[in-house]
C-alpha cells in the first residue's frame, strides 16, 4: 500500500544520496575545487561558517541521543568543520519544542531541522521559521499542514506495511488462528499514521481480524504495557499476534505478556533494531523489527541541511504533503536474517548485543 500523497517511487535504502553539495567552507578547503570556490562566492568567502539547528522530539526513543545527534554532527563537521550545530531535544514536549526553535532562530541559525513532537503544532514552527527566511527541514516525521522546505526518512507507510506482512506471513505459515491486536504510536505524530495506514493495509487484507486498536500517547512503552495489559485480560489466547509500531511499544507489549503470565508470548513486531529489540529477537521474545540504519537519514539530512545553508537546495525524487522529500526503504529482520542484517552490516557488534544476559541465546542462534 502506498499514501496517495506520495508521488514517486522512494529510493532504496542501500542507494547511495546524491545531492549537489559544494565542498567543504573552511578557509582551508576554499581553493581546493572548482565547487568549493563556487560555493565561497556565492557566500562571500570560502571561510563562511554556518549554525544549523537540530532539533529532536523525545527521550523514550534511545535512537536520538545515541545515534541520531552524533551521526547528524559528524557529517556537519565532516562538511564544514566551521559549522555549528545547534542542538535540543525536547523530551516529548511540545511547547518546550516550541521554545527550543525560537531560540534556535533568534540565535540566528541558518537552517532548522526539525524532527516534531506533535506534527500538527509544528506547523507554526515551520512558517515562523520560513517567514525569517530560515529553511526547515522535517525530519523522519512528516508536517501536513505546513509544507517544509525538505522532508527526509524512510517511508514509514512502507515500514507499516513490512512489519504487518511479515507477521500474517509468519501466522499463516504456523497456521495460527485468532486475532491481531495493533499498538501504534503517538497520536500526535504524523510518521505514526502513515504507519498505521501502512499495517491497516496489509492486516485487513489477512485473515485476523483486528481484536482491538491503540493510539501510543507519546510512543511511551508503559502506556502500551497498560493498554495490552487490558486486552490480554479480554481476549486471552484469541490474540494470535500483536503490531506494535516500535520497539519501545513492541517491548511494552511484550512486557505486558510477561506480566500475566502468558508462555509462549504470541509474535509481536517492532521498529527501529534498537539493542533492545535485538537482543528479544535473539531470545525469541520478539518477532521482528525494521532495521533502519540512522547514519543513512542522519547523514542525508546533514548534507540537505549543509545544500540550503550554501544555497543549493537539492532536487527531490519524491514530494509527501506537498513537500520535497527523500525517502529510504528499510529492511525487515528476524531470527533469519538477523546475523547478515545486523552483524554483518556492521549496525552493532557482537559486544553490544551478546550481553552475559543473552550470550547463551547468541551462541543457541550461532553468534559468535
């Protein structure tokens, strides 16, 4: 299934981004090609230097601290080592998101990327931002309603539709029979419902029929450790899987489970390998997850950011919400693919997974 908004054919995760960038903007690089010095006229001098806002939605998902941030800074600096990057998280708050943006641009930023909190409430982050002549560029959440200069992630609709798919096909292979309970994420974030458009489209073409359906406040784990709490108590064994939109809620079901006792816990889907989710995987906890390696959107949206900061705005193969976009497909693991997916893609080592707690289940799998 894909959004009807989407208006080409997204780019594949392994392709590398092609995006027409001057070289470097130190003093140093200013002679070094014929794109540099383009790039040192069109600014006034090889040793310009920019500030570029990267701004972050929340703590509950560990991605943004221990991945994203570091990622988007190194490629900044890699580009221009005079650069600087304007950092926040808003720790799943809007109006601190809100406050966190104005500062940014009263600090005179050059460009503002923008993973939202509440898609709908960041619209007026972006025309504020747009009207002091600053670009914005969303960030793995789309903004509807107010059309950012750029947009890069991976097509969350698409993951919806992996993530659910793999599981009917796993159910049909065991010959399950029963129903699907579906966890998705935050209300407020508009990548949540092109996910859940996503699953709803694959999950009422199956066989299971949906047992009961969850909005994830804030994507927090507990509150859909509580909800699925609920529907075990309703359902029982008539709940044959379970699509959760991420690991943090995936892992709250699971912990759900757990709780009331339930051996063997049904297949539950995730998003995002976090270590965590790997490691359930491995231990047969949980079913499968999305691998979707930051460095490829993190490094993306450095190098848009460092184009519009040179005024070289990139061309888009794709627009979603009437905005310019870049979008990655990302790929699906399980227990069958994890070793190649993740360890031999370099995404973790063996050290960060096979824990003393998991290191029997990482040599049953034949990790070593």
């Amino acid at each position: 299934m894909r959004s009807t908004r989407l208006q080409t054919t997204v780019l594949a995760a392994s392709a590398a981004v092609t995006l027409l960038l001057a070289a470097g903007c130190s003093a140093d690089d200013a002679g070094g090609s014929d794109a540099a010095a383009s790039a040192g006229s069109d600014e006034g001098g090889g040793g310009e230097a920019f500030q570029i806002a990267f701004l972050m939605p929340d703590l509950a998902s560990t991605r943004y601290e221990q991945q994203d941030r570091p990622l988007f800074e190194a490629k900044i600096a890699e580009l221009c080592p005079d650069c600087e990057v304007v950092y926040s998280n808003a720790d799943a708050d809007a109006a601190q998101q809100q406050q966190q943006a104005d500062s940014a641009l009263a600090q005179g930023v050059d460009v503002l990327v923008l993973d939202p909190v509440d898609s709908a409430a960041a619209a007026g982050i972006v025309v504020n931002a747009q009207s002091q002549d600053v670009p914005v560029i969303s960030y793995d959440r789309p903004i509807p309603d107010a059309p950012a200069d750029y947009y890069v992630s991976f097509d969350n609709e698409g993951i919806g539709a992996s993530i659910a798919q793999s599981l009917v096909d796993h159910l049909d292979e065991i010959g399950a029979e029963g129903g699907i309970l579906q966890v998705n994420g935050s209300p407020t974030d508009a990548a949540a419902g092109l996910i859940r458009d996503g699953v709803s489209g694959v999950v009422d073409a199956s066989s299971y029929p949906v047992l009961a359906e969850f909005d994830t406040p804030e994507w927090a784990p507990p509150e859909a450790q509580e909800w699925v709490g609920g529907q075990i108590t309703q359902f029982g064994d008539e709940i044959v899987g379970v699509v959760a939109a991420n690991d943090g809620t995936g892992g709250g079901t699971i912990a759900a489970f757990k709780s009331a006792g339930t051996d063997p816990v049904p297949p539950v889907t995730g998003n995002d390998a976090e270590v965590a989710a790997i490691q359930r995987i491995i231990a047969g906890d949980q079913f499968n997850t999305i691998s979707k390696p930051i460095s490829i959107v993190a490094e993306a949206a450095a190098e848009i950011a460092y184009a519009f900061a040179t005024g070289n705005p990139p061309e888009a193969e794709a627009t979603l919400y009437d905005t310019p976009s870049q979008l990655f497909t990302p790929e699906v693991v399980t227990r069958e693919n994890l070793v190649e997916v993740i360890f031999d893609g370099g995404i973790y080592t063996l050290e960060e997974v096979c824990t003393a707690e998991y290191a029997d289940a990482c040599t049953e799998l034949g990790i070593q």
